[in-house]
C-alpha cells in the first residue's frame, strides 16, 4: 500500500464515526460549501436525472432549529431509553450530529418521478412514490457519501441523521427551496470537531 492509499484509507476509516462535537467557533468558508455542493450534484443518477436537491445551512440558528427537529417523534420517543429522554426534556438534541458548522439537507426530487426529461430516457409507465423514492435513497446517500468524503479529506468531520420528525416541519421551512417536508431523506453535519473523540456532545 502507498502513501496516498494509505491516506485514503485513514479518511475512509474517519468517514466511519459519526460527529457529535462541533467547534462552533470556526466557520467554513464560502468557497468550500460550493466546491460540497459541486461534489454532490456530480455524482451518478440514474439517467443523469435531477433526482434530488441539496440545501446547506449555515446560519447557526436555523441549523439548531432544524437539529431540534433530528428526533424522535414524541409518540415514539420512549425507543430511544429513558437516559436520553431525560437530555432530552433538559433541552439536549438526540442528534447532536446535526447541530454542526454546517448541516446539509437532502431532498428527494418527487417531481422528477412524473417529468418530461424521465418519460424521453426512461419511457414506459411513471415509476410508483415508493419505488421511486427507494431508488432515489440510494442516489441521495451516493450523494451524501462524496460530500462526506470530500469533507474528511479537508480536515472536516461528518455525521448522518435519519431520524427526522417529518411530521412538524412546516410547509413554510421549505417553500423557498421548493421542496415539501416529507421529501426530506437525510440530514448530514459537517464541520469542525471540538473533540478528538467523536462521541463527547457539545457542551450545554
């Protein structure tokens, strides 16, 4: 193994922990966001279609407020043991990984499923929602996976979060980015680590 695949490896190794801790201190440039976001939309799809949208928020109060939302539902909230329900009555996140310098949001791109462009390439019926966005997901973590890797390789940490409580999130969230809650299928931290282990939350 060379040097560089060595070094490949210890990012890919780093890609495997999931962030908790964020040095909220230091901000990500402009110029990396856009170099993340070209990296995400370069990624194959299935006939090069536009099959999802990546929103990244960088304001720090409304990446807490959609981190707040990277939970539970309050019907199913006792799945995640009594200890984090306690931190999270005292106002912790279950999801710290959200709460990140930068916190990227990846919708699946429903209307794509019914466009022009997907009729002309694909032909044949409109694909079903549900095997369209099941399809779409794996795009989405391709997606979100080069993004990630691309972070690690600039000195940045990542965590991924699936647990979303769709229902809560307002039409108005999204309306400017055109895209509906319900089409929201991951939500991905990136950022600068406070701590070496990944584990430790934030402090407060």
């Amino acid at each position: 193994m060379n040097e560089d695949e060595s070094k490949y490896l210890e990012i890919i190794e780093n890609f495997q922990h999931c962030q908790r801790n964020w040095d909220l201190e230091k901000t990500v440039d402009d110029e990396t966001i856009d170099y993340l976001l070209e990296v995400g939309y370069n990624v194959p799809t299935k006939q090069n279609l536009n099959s999802f949208k990546i929103v990244c928020i960088k304001d720090r109060d409304e990446v807490l407020k959609w981190a707040r939302i990277a939970r539970n539902s309050d019907d199913t909230i006792t799945n995640v043991g009594e200890n984090t329900k306690q931190f999270m009555d005292k106002g912790g996140l279950q999801n710290p990984q959200t709460n990140a310098n930068l916190l990227f949001l990846f919708f699946v791109n429903d209307k794509e499923r019914t466009s022009t462009a997907r009729r002309e390439r694909e032909r044949g019926e409109d694909p079903s929602v549900k095997g369209w966005r099941k399809e779409k997901m794996l795009e989405v973590g391709l997606a979100a996976s080069a993004i990630g890797i691309a972070s690690h390789m600039k000195g940045l940490r990542t965590g991924f979060c699936g647990c979303i409580w769709k229902e809560i999130i307002p039409e108005e969230w999204t309306q400017e980015w055109g895209v509906h809650p319900e089409d929201l299928a991951v939500m991905f931290g990136v950022g600068y680590p406070l701590h070496d282990d990944h584990r430790l939350h934030n402090n407060g």
